[in-house]
C-alpha cells in the first residue's frame, strides 16, 4: 500500500482537486492507497471537509490538530499513523502534482531509500526564493548531499527511512540529509 500524507493548513479549495488527481493516478497504477490528510488547525473550513472525506471515502484518513503545530508537527503525526510500505508526502497547495508520483516510484525501483522533489519553476516571491537559494546552498555544503532543492514538499519513503525520522521544530527542512541514505533528487513540474 502506498500512504500519501498531505499536511492541511488552510487549503480548502485545494482539497477537491488534489484529492481526485491523487486518486486518478492511484486508480492508473492499480495500486492499493491511502490519503492521509493532517489539519493543522485550519480556519477556513478545510477541518469539516476533511472530515465529510473521511467518513465517506475508506481510502481516507485524517488526522486534526487543536490548534497550528507547524509543519514538521504534521508531518512527525502522519508518519506515525500512516500505513503504507511507500509513504508520499505532499504539499496541500496544488504546488505539488500528483502525475509525477510514477516518476518517484521509478527512482524508488532503482534502490534508493528516499526520492525528494525539486521546484523546477519556482512560483514564489523574491523574498521567500531568495533565503531559500542560501538554505539549499549552505544544507548542501553542511551535508556534502548537493540538493538543489531540500525544502520541497513531494518527497517519497520507503518505510524503513521513516522509522527513523522524528520530527519537530523546522526539522522536516533537513531530512534529506539524514546521514547513511541514497537520496535521488527528481522534479517536480507545477
Ligand atoms: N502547512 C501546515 N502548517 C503550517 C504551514 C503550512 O500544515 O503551519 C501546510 C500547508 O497547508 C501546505 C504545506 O504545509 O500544504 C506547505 O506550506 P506552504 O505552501 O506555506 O510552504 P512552501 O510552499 O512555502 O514551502
Ligand atoms: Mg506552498
């Protein structure tokens, strides 16, 4: 089974479209899925959507905090509760596109342990770009990894990596460079 955990923080009308695209490429790959949504203490109604989903669908399930954790809180409690042998983290903002899951699931068929995306055509402002071009280079040099792009939130797992992940704080920005790991870098194209 694949889980596809998806931290909510104010995303109501992304949760529709991701939900039915991740669908669609389940449904392509005959494969066995779960989509775990985590609310992060959501404002904006996204909390009694996700909960209307997952009392309809059994391929969905969720996870709500009382109030905003952060993002690495999110997703710390979706690893624990997530059951897949392959766990795909996405980000809720349809910055991330589900057609590109087969692409990490090729990489994960070469061997590595853990394939991480790369935000190809950036759609930010300078002043969020710009920090994050000095994170990526100084991470790299701390890590000797050489990731163009550490902070992307479409990563994909084999079980056995999450294991040993525990996250908190601003943690979820560093886990590619977990030591002892094979990380492919892979790109993402929304
Ligand atoms: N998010 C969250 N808690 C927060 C902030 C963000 O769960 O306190 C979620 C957000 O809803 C989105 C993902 O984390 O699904 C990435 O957030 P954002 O787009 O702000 O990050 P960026 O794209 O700038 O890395
Ligand atoms: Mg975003």
């Amino acid at each position: 089974m694949i889980s596809v955990i998806i931290p909510i923080y104010n995303e109501k009308d992304s949760i529709d479209p991701l939900q039915r695209d991740i669908e669609r490429v389940m449904k392509g790959l005959e494969q066995e899925y779960e989509i775990l949504f985590v609310d992060d203490g959501s404002t904006d109604g996204s909390t009694e959507l996700i909960r209307e989903k997952e009392t309809s669908s059994p391929a969905i399930r969720a996870i709500f905090f009382r109030k905003n954790f952060g993002k690495s809180a999110t997703l710390n409690a979706g690893f624990q509760a997530s059951r897949g042998e392959i766990i795909f983290t996405m980000d809720g903002d349809l910055q991330d596109d589900p057609e590109e899951i087969p692409r990490f699931l090729a990489k994960l068929d070469e061997g590595y342990d853990l394939v991480t995306g790369w935000k190809v055509k950036r759609k930010d402002p300078l002043e969020k770009r710009l920090p994050s071009k000095l994170f990526n280079a100084i991470t790299s040099r701390m890590s000797g990894l050489n990731l163009r792009d550490y902070n992307c939130g479409f990563k994909c797992y084999r079980r056995e990596v999450i294991k040993e992940i525990r996250l908190y704080g601003e943690l979820h920005r560093f886990i590619p460079s977990w030591p002892t790991r094979r990380v492919s870098g892979w790109r993402r194209s929304r």
